[in-house]
C-alpha cells in the first residue's frame, strides 16, 4: 500500500471527522468486516495489479501527438494509486472498490445543441474512430505526475459525427452514478454525479481525447472504465471517469470542484505554475515514482500547442 509522504496534498485534507468515519464504515462492508483494506492488499487479486493481464485492444496504433523521452508509470503505479471519489477518497481505495462495477452494458449519450444525437452502447465506444495511443504527461492539482500511455481516440471524432449546432459554446460531461456501488455524497464529501466541462474550442483541440484503454488494454474500472476524458494541459480532475452523457451547451457548464470551492478550483484549471493553489505551491511537481521533485510546465508541456486557445485572456483570473 502506498503510504503518503508528507510533502505531498490533498483537498481531502479538509474533509470533516464525521464524514471520514462515515466512510470508514462503507469499505468495512465493502470489502469484507474482518479483511479491510490492509487485509485486502494481501489478497491474490491484489497481486493481479501488478502486472498487465488484460487482453490487447486490436488495431491500435501509436499516434504522433504522443510524447516521447519521458519514462512511463508502470502499469501497478497507473492503476493502485487514483482519484476516482465515487470509489474511495484514499489513493489505493478504487482499485479495490471499483472491482465490482460493472460497465458493460453501458451507454454513453451525445446531445443537446447537435443536429445527430448519438446513444453508443459499450462495444460501440471502441469503435467511434481507429484506436490509438497517445503517450501523456498527467499533472494533478494535489501536485503530483503520471506519464500514462493512453488509448483512445480524438473527442473531436465523435463531436463532429453529432453536429454541433451554431449554439453550441460548451461540452457538458457527466459520470455515471450508482448508489448501490458506490459512495454516498456525504460519505466522499463531494456531490454526485461528477461533472466537468470544456469551452467546445477545447474539446475539439487535437490533444482531447476520449480513452477508453491504457498501456494496449481496456481501462481499468479504478482508471474511469469504460471511457473517460483526458485533457493533458489541465489539472487531472478535469479528466472525468466513466461518462454516461455529453451535452454540447450555449453557457459554461457545471464542474464538480469548481461547485465545491471555485476560489480554489477554476472552471479552465490549466496547469501554471504561476497560479500557486491557496494551500500549496503548483511551480513544483512530484513524479510517481521519482524521489525529486520537478519544475512544473506551463500547460504541463504542452504550450506549443494550445497556449493560442488563450491567447488575449489573463490567466491569472481564468484559473
Ligand atoms: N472522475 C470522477 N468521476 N470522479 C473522480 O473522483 N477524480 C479526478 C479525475 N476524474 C475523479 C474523476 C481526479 S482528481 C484526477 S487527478 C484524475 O481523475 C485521476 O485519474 P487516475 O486515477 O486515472 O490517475
């Protein structure tokens, strides 16, 4: 089990006594009275994660939009240690949580502002444009880093088949929710179903992407199975997990941190470190797996390419 080291943060950190304790109890009864969760690192599932075990998605290739140089997390790091609040608050809880989720069958529904609404069932989200892999640094806003190979495909490939309309300014995303798997409200301390948005400009920017595999597999159910967004210039929250619907929208949509504390969590959340969190420093980074920590990089790295979506806007107060 991964053990917090005390250099790092978490929002969670505020998270009252009593809502702890609530939630506690649920993985008491989740994952079996006597067990818990040191119990169930021991089990032999646990040392499944480990290792890919998965069969390989066909017909993937390796895009050109991937990074290179960087070291990859392994595959035990990726998937033992998330953020996924409908599944735990701590990082080793959804791996464990998740395991009984079941996402197929699934339904993913494309509408609002669009001239083709689309309901995809589950095998229809592998097949929405040819498979790739896209090889992204993942910064999150506690201020640690991933390197996750990705697959999945451009966001823009599916928005262009639902037509958006000319009313059409944003992307509404919203994550399935389900009381009887997952958390209550008040035992994660954040409102359910998750919710995030995009300016449609972003969502249709080449590096959007919809994934629905890492390292050549299907997703893990802790990793936001059977599909979930990634946006590498953004903080990682903004990569909702396991989407159920997408509405395109005239006005800016709903997001889940942002409802909770919009001082601390804007609505764009790009990675600056020049916009330090009012609790901690964003100029640094703490890479999984690497004992210093690094420098922080405009847009996570990705300036090149997206800095012009701002261009005229000041960062400073569209956090
Ligand atoms: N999506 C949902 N539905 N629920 C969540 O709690 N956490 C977010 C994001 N997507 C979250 C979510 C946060 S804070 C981060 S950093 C990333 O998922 C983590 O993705 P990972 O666990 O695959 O690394």
């Amino acid at each position: 089990m991964l053990i917090r080291k005390p250099s790092e943060y978490r929002w969670s950190d505020t998270t009252p006594r009593e809502i702890y304790q609530k939630r506690r109890e649920f993985i008491r009864t989740l994952s079996g009275a006597a067990a818990g969760l040191a119990g169930a690192a021991a089990m032999p599932w646990a040392e499944s994660l480990q290792a890919q075990t998965g069969p390989k998605l066909p017909g993937v290739t390796k895009s050109p939009l991937s990074d290179t140089g960087e070291k990859l997390n392994s595959f035990k790091d990726i998937t033992t240690y998330n953020n996924f609040y409908e599944f735990g608050t701590q990082k080793e809880e959804p791996a464990v949580l998740s395991r009984g989720f079941k996402t197929n069958p699934w339904t993913l529904t494309i509408e609002g502002e669009v001239a083709k609404k689309k309901v995809l069932g589950y095998d229809d989200l592998f097949k929405i444009a040819p498979l790739e892999e896209r090889i992204y640094r993942m910064r999150c806003v506690e201020a640690w880093s991933i390197v996750v190979p990705w697959v999945g495909v451009p966001l823009a490939a599916l928005l262009k088949q639902v037509e958006p309309t000319s009313k059409a300014q944003y992307v509404a995303f919203e994550t399935h929710y389900s009381r009887s798997s997952m958390l209550a409200p008040d035992e994660a301390g954040i409102n359910f179903p998750y919710v995030e948005g995009l300016r449609l400009d972003e969502a249709m920017h080449p590096l959007t992407m919809l994934a629905v595999g890492l390292y050549g597999e299907k997703l893990p159910n802790q990793n936001g199975a059977p599909v979930r967004l990634v946006v590498p210039w953004k903080y990682g929250f903004k990569g909702i997990k396991s989407i159920t619907r997408i509405r395109l929208v005239e006005k800016q949509p709903p997001s889940t941190w942002n409802l909770i504390n919009a001082r601390e969590y804007g609505f764009y959340s790009n990675v600056n470190p020049q916009v330090d969190h009012p609790r901690w420093t964003q100029a640094t980074e703490r890479r999984l797996g690497e004992i210093f920590r690094k420098k922080t990089l405009p847009f996570n790295g990705y300036a090149d390419q997206v800095a012009s979506l701002y261009s005229g806007m000041d960062l400073r107060k569209f956090y």
